[in-house]
C-alpha cells in the first residue's frame, strides 16, 4: 500500500520506517494479517477478524487517554507493513504495555520492527515520561525475542504452560525495560527525524 508522499502524515521517523496515525484504510491489510495464522497465532488471538471489526476498531481509536497505537510504514514505496502500540498505560506507576507486529511477511526479517520498537521507545521514556515498559511474548517466538533483546529489554520471568496455542500448551516470557536502562543505552537508539502534531490513534493489541 503507497502513500503520496505531500499527503502523508508522519508521526515518528527512523531510517526506514516511520510511524503514523491508523486510518480507514488500514482495515484491510491489518484484516488479512491478523487473520494470518504465522501472525495471530502470537497475538494471543483465535477468534475470525472481520474488515467491518477492523474498520470500527479504528474508528474508535483515538479516544483512550492510556493506548497509543501507530501504523508501521516501510519509507521505501510508502509501504504499511505492521502496527505498534503502548497499550494500558498506568500514569500512577509511569508504566505501559508494548506490542507490536510485523504483518508483511516480505518485510520481515529486515530490521523493521527492530527500528519501530526503538522508535517506540523513544516516545515512551522521551515523549510520554514513562518510567518502565513491559511486555510478554511466548516463548516459541524467536524472532521477536531476539528484536526485544537486542533493543535491550530484560526478561523478568516465565510463567509455565499459560497459554493453549494450535494445539500445544506453551510458556510465556515477561520482559521489560526501565527509564535508566534506555537512557544509559540510548546512544543505539535511532533520532525520530521528525514528528507531527497529531495524537496517535489508539488500541488494543499487544504481542506474545
């Protein structure tokens, strides 16, 4: 899916990626991906997604005070290729949940999601103050343990057999990230080149 370039709106920049509000016609693409079984089966979800949820969903976005959910677009073609979000925000604690997904199989693999989870790292500990990020992922996936580590995420524990997945009983791994230890390394982090003014919208997806 391209973009023209006068008409896009950018909310966070890295190298190749940049963030930006969902829109209407992100209802598609997220319809076919999250009903992809190489993606839901690590979102935690099992039920059919329809374009008509999918299209609510989005126009409901932008109302939570505590979820902040972007489109992850590849800069090259102007390319949707996933989403990211920081979800149930705890203002008391400065605390937050991170999810993100990379649902064009041709994109994967090739530091997109890398670049968008800094991104959002960024935002979280720069923009919003927040002084630790957590997520949970299961533990058969690889890929996204390698990107939360390498980002520089710790794992915090295992809970054993928590969840039914395609047939299986599998673990699930808790990892976070602390306002000190993102700024101690953030020199590795990419600069957000540019952002815009508008409030991102909102959700409820998280990974693993």
């Amino acid at each position: 899916m391209s973009t023209d370039v006068k008409s896009r709106v950018v909310f966070l920049e890295g190298k190749t990626v940049y963030l930006r509000p969902l829109e209407r016609a992100d209802a598609d693409p997220f319809r076919r991906w999250l009903n992809d079984p190489s993606v839901r089966t690590c979102l935690k979800l099992f039920a059919p997604l329809t374009e008509k949820a999918e299209q609510e969903f989005i126009e409901k976005a932008g109302t939570s005070p505590d979820d902040f959910v972007f489109a992850i677009v590849r800069k090259q073609g102007d390319r949707l290729i996933g989403a990211a979000g920081l979800h149930r925000t705890r203002w008391k604690d400065r605390a937050t949940s991170f999810g993100i997904f990379i649902g064009d199989a041709e994109c994967r693999g090739r530091g997109h999601g890398t670049e968008a989870t800094r991104l959002m790292m960024r935002y979280a500990f720069e923009t919003l103050n927040l002084n630790r990020v957590e997520l949970g992922v299961y533990d058969f996936n690889e890929a996204a343990i390698h990107v939360y580590e390498k980002v520089g995420f710790v794992r915090e524990g295992l809970q054993r057999e928590h969840s039914f997945v395609e047939g299986r009983y599998v673990d699930h791994l808790a990892y976070s990230m602390l306002s000190r230890e993102y700024f101690a390394a953030r020199s590795s982090f990419p600069s957000a080149v540019s952002a815009s003014r508008s409030r991102p919208r909102t959700g409820r997806r998280s990974k693993g």
